[in-house]
C-alpha cells in the first residue's frame, strides 16, 4: 500500500518527521530514462554488463513500488534507436537481459496485475525476443493495474516519423482528409495511443537530456534528475521524486490564480 512508503525528511530527522506522499495527486504517467549503469559498474571495477543485470533488479522494485503505490502508466527506456551504436557484445547482452528478464518477471507482474506493453521498433528484435513481447502482452492484456510500457528499440523522432506516415496513407487513400489532422488525431497513431501525456520524467545518472525519450509525450512533464546511477536508484528515491513533483506549480501555459 502507498501509505507503507515513508520518506525521511533530512532536515527534520530528529523530530522523526516523515512525508508521505499525496494519494490524491500522484502522477498520472511516470516516464524513467534508467540511465548509468555503465558508470555505476565502472566506479566499482566491473565490466558494464554487471550494471546492466543490477538495473534489471532496481527496475523490477521500481515496478513493484508503482503498482503498490497505484501508479497508472509506467514508461522505462530500456532501449533507444541509438543504442544500436554500442559494440555487438554489450547489445547482444541487453538482448539477452531483456530475455531473461521478461521470463522471470511474468508470472509475478500477472499476478500484481500488472498491463506489460511495449513500446518501440520491435519488428528489428530478434523472432524469440518478439515471441516472448507477444506472450507478455497477451498473458497481461486483460489486467487493469499499472501499465507498464518497456520502450526498447524506440525513438522518439522515429515516432513521429511513423505517425506521420501512417496518416499521410490515410489522407492519399482518401480514409482521412489532411485538413482535420490535429494534436488528438496525431497523438492517436503513436505508440502509446490512447495513453495520457507523461506527467513526470525521472532521469538518473546526472545528464540533464531526453535522449530521444517521448518528445510528443513529454510536452509538459516535470522534469526531476538525479546524479545517483539507475543501479542505486531505490523505492526512496522514486518516492521523493513524486513529492517533489507535487510541490511543483503546473500552469501548461496559463495561469494559476
Ligand atoms: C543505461 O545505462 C542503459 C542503457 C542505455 C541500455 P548506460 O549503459 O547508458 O550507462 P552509462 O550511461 O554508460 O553509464
Ligand atoms: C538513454 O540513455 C537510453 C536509455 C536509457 C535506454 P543513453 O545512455 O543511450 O543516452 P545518451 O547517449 O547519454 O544521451
Ligand atoms: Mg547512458
């Protein structure tokens, strides 16, 4: 329940006074960029596949904590177009990880009713990993607690690229006319279609970019860093980041008075 989860408050540790957070003003869609894993296994002398497998366990209790404290949408960056860059080991072995991870978390996420989605090119995977994506989604797809977009192999141009195409089709077949394109029409033929806007996007690690994570989505998230690597990143740590988005005064243009 959300009400086991208690942030210290440092300033006033001895007075024991704890925050919680505000059940009536969560977020309704998180977005993570889990990044630093790499540094996170470099500080301590590992090879950086070792970050990798310790952010597959910080994920799995960031999942849990936001089906616990009633999240609705979870979006993790578990993947990007440009991540083809890095050498053929280290993708082959997030392939793998993805792999392993969708098979050991499937029965437990089912049975927290937990709606696993994902979100990206999945087409270039390779045939297994698309076969397990399939199984996730169609073992989840009745379950109405959080939903989890896993967003691997996504870009957020490529995104918008597609969208486009597939509306331009429409407006060449004469299903649609181009003139009555707008926002709510656009926004249907993404990805996360019918999915509200991010509200938060956390970032671990210290970089203060988007990389190519939800540009449409993200138009009027609340952006929260942190300079502790994805490996480090704790229940806690997610917890502050929600009271601290409720602290923040959300105008998306106009004018709170
Ligand atoms: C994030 O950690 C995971 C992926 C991008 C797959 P990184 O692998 O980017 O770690 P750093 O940023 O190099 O430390
Ligand atoms: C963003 O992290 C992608 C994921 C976390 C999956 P990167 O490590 O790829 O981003 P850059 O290269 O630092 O911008
Ligand atoms: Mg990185």
């Amino acid at each position: 329940m959300w009400k086991d989860f208690f942030y210290k408050n440092e300033k006033n540790e001895n007075e024991k006074a704890f925050n919680t957070i505000n059940a009536a003003k969560l977020p309704t869609h998180i977005a993570i960029i889990m990044d630093g894993n790499g540094r996170w296994a470099s500080k301590k002398g590992l090879p950086r596949k070792m970050g990798h497998k310790k952010g597959v366990s910080t994920l799995k209790s960031i999942v849990h904590t936001a089906s616990d404290i009633n999240i609705k949408y979870l979006t993790v960056y578990a993947f990007s177009t440009e991540n083809w860059k890095r050498p053929l080991t280290e993708v082959n072995f997030l392939m793998k990880l993805f792999s392993y991870y969708l098979d050991a978390e499937i029965d437990e996420m089912y049975r927290k009713n937990v709606h696993i989605d994902f979100i990206g090119g999945i087409k270039d995977l390779s045939l297994g990993l698309q076969e397990q994506i399939e199984k996730a989604r169609k073992k989840t797809a009745d379950n109405d607690g959080l939903h989890l977009n896993i967003a691997v192999n996504y870009g957020g141009r490529d995104e918008i690229v597609m969208a486009v195409k597939k509306l331009a089709q429409m407006a060449s077949d004469k299903k649609i006319n181009a003139l009555d394109i707008d926002a709510k029409m656009f926004d249907d033929y993404l990805y996360t279609a019918h999915q509200p806007a991010v509200d938060l996007l956390i970032r671990t690690s210290g970089d203060m970019r988007i990389s190519n994570f939800l540009l449409w989505q993200c138009a009027y998230a609340e952006f929260w860093f942190t300079k502790k690597n994805w490996p480090e990143f704790m229940p806690e740590d997610f917890i502050q980041a929600i009271m601290d988005y409720q602290k923040r005064d959300r105008k998306f243009g106009g004018l709170n008075v």
